[in-house]
C-alpha cells in the first residue's frame, strides 16, 4: 500500500514537472513573439514618426480553462494531444488606431522568416453573426530549450479600438447572462457592431486625408538646428529621432 503511494505521488511529480515544462515553452513562445511585436512598434515610432499599435496584451490559458476546450472538443486528454488540437494556449492581443494597421501588422508578422502561418481568419471581412470583428493569426515560433526546439503556437488577435471595446461588452454580457443573452440586447449588440465598422471607415478616411495634407504641405526632411562647439548646423529631423 505504502509502496503503491510512493508510486502515485513519484508519478504525480513527474506529471507537475512535465506540465509546468510544457507550459513554460508557451510563455517563452509569447515573450518571444511580444518582443517581435515591440521591435516593430519602436522602429515604426523612430523611422515613420508614428506608432500603428495603441497597446498590447497577452496571456497564457489557465490549466482549467485548456481542460475544459479539449473536454468541450472531445480530444483526448494527454500533452501531446494539447499541444496539437489547442492553439490558442498562448494569447497575444494587439489593439491598433486603425483598420489599415491590422493588415500592416498582421503582414509584417508573417513575413518574419522564422514565423510561420498555421492559420488566419478575417472575421473583420466576414464578422460572426454576431458581430464580432478581429484578425486572428495562429502563429509558430521556434523556442530553443537547453535541449531541444520547440515550435510553438500562439494565437495573435489583432483589432481596433473599437472592435475591441464591442468585443469587451459582449464577453461581459454573454458571462452576465450565463450564456443565454435576451434577443434585444442581441440585437442591439449587431448593430453597435455595424456603428463601430462605419466609425472604423470614418477615422480611417480622416487619418489618410491628414496625412495627404501633411505630405503636400511639408517638405521632406524638417531641418532641425543643433549647436556643437557654439555652431550652428542642421540635421533631417528623422536623424535625430533616430540617434
Ligand atoms: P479566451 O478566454 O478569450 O481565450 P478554435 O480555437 O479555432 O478551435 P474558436 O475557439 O471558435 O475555435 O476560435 P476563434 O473563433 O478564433 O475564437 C477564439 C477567441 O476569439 C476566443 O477565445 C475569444 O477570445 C475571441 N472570440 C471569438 N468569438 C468571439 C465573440 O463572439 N465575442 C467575443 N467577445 N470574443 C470572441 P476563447 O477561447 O473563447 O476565450
């Protein structure tokens, strides 16, 4: 009896330590994308003087919530299982200005050599039924371990400011009402939905008439003086963001 203990709590060690490994390949999988993602941001701030990502988020799905989506999907319950049916284990959740960034960046992104592209889906084209709007990319990245390489999957939802909002209530509406939302608010979600595509246009035409008018009115390069030594010179403005 004593032994069989022994046994169990020897062979429950052994799972703790696989699970706790398997789940830190997925946080190293996300630093490693999120510092993909701030490369990106800080040479888009330095070099075009304007920044296509308003904040990021991310997180690691919880063991319980991960039990649950391959009990919901019917998966056999095992790592190596996980780790191929479930692919949003590793979340990252970029919110941009506008529509236009989400391509910029979602192409960015997998045009990285060592990214590869397991699948995207454009509910920003085709919205869900109920409205919800997003770019999701499921992403692979190569983790090197101290002994060998993983590739791992992490899923990129890219979105505006306003599509993330909408999606924000509705999660807290769908929770509020256990699932079973009242047919108005459903509605009225589906339509809050169409007005957040409609302002999404709205902002984007104005930012592209801004920028035309920025282009022709300015030259260039904007010259900024500097004094070394009491003389005076003068650099690109994009010089000195840059150094
Ligand atoms: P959490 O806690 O946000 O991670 P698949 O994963 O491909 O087998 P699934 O789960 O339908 O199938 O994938 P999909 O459609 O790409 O959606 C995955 C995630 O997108 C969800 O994660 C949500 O975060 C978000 N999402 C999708 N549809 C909706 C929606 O109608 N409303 C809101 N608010 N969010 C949505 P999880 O796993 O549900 O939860």
């Amino acid at each position: 009896m004593e032994e069989k203990r022994e046994l169990s709590l020897k062979h429950m060690r052994i799972l703790k330590t696989e699970l706790t490994r398997f789940l830190m390949t997925y946080k190293f999988g996300l630093d490693e994308l999120n510092t993909k993602i701030d490369i990106l941001k800080q040479e888009f701030q330095y070099v075009h003087d304007y920044n296509p990502i308003e904040h990021v988020k991310s997180r690691i799905k919880t063991p319980e919530s991960i039990l649950k989506k391959i009990y919901r999907k019917g998966y056999e319950l095992s790592l190596p299982s996980i780790k191929e049916n479930i692919q949003d284990i590793a979340g990252i959740r970029i919110v941009c200005s506008f529509v236009s960034d989400i391509y910029k960046l979602s192409e960015m992104l997998q045009n990285q050599k060592d990214i590869k592209t397991i699948k995207c889906k454009d509910y920003i084209k085709n919205p869900k039924p109920n409205g919800y709007q997003s770019l999701h990319l499921i992403l692979q990245v190569p983790v090197f371990m101290s002994d060998r390489v993983e590739d791992i999957c992490v899923e990129v939802q890219i979105r505006t400011i306003g599509m993330d909002f909408w999606a924000s209530l509705e999660h807290k509406i769908y929770y509020k009402y256990n699932k079973e939302v009242p047919k108005h608010l459903t509605d009225e979600l589906r339509e809050a939905a169409i007005s957040v595509a409609q302002l999404d246009k709205k902002m984007e035409n104005i930012n592209k008439a801004v920028n035309s008018f920025k282009e022709a009115d300015n030259p260039e390069y904007e010259l900024q003086e500097i004094f070394i030594d009491d003389k005076s010179f003068y650099l690109p403005d994009e010089f000195l963001r840059v150094w």
